[in-house]
C-alpha cells in the first residue's frame, strides 16, 4: 500500500508520533517516515543568493 508523503508530513505536524503513525499505518515502517522527512527537506532546499548592491 502506499501513502502520500504529505499524509505522513500531516500526521506528523500534528502532533503525531511516531508509534502512533505506525499503529494507524501498519503497513508503514520507521524507515518509510525517516524518508519522508528527508524527501521533504530536499524539497524545500534551495540556494541563497546574496545580492550586494
């Protein structure tokens, strides 16, 4: 079964922790969280860019 990283990332900013993602989605593992937090740091990496006047 799969589940959107959102719904993990959602679950999380809720409050929700780890074992208790696990026990609503029994079919994820503690691997399968680590890595949506990772995809999401990816996403969200970006360069910065020092424009001096």
């Amino acid at each position: 079964m799969r589940i959107w990283v959102k719904d993990v990332l959602d679950m999380l900013a809720s409050g929700a922790s780890e074992a208790e993602i696990l026990e609503s989605c029994p079919y994820l593992e503690r691997e399968d969280i680590q890595a949506s937090l990772e995809y999401a740091a990816r996403q969200v990496d970006h360069a910065v860019l020092s424009l001096a006047k």
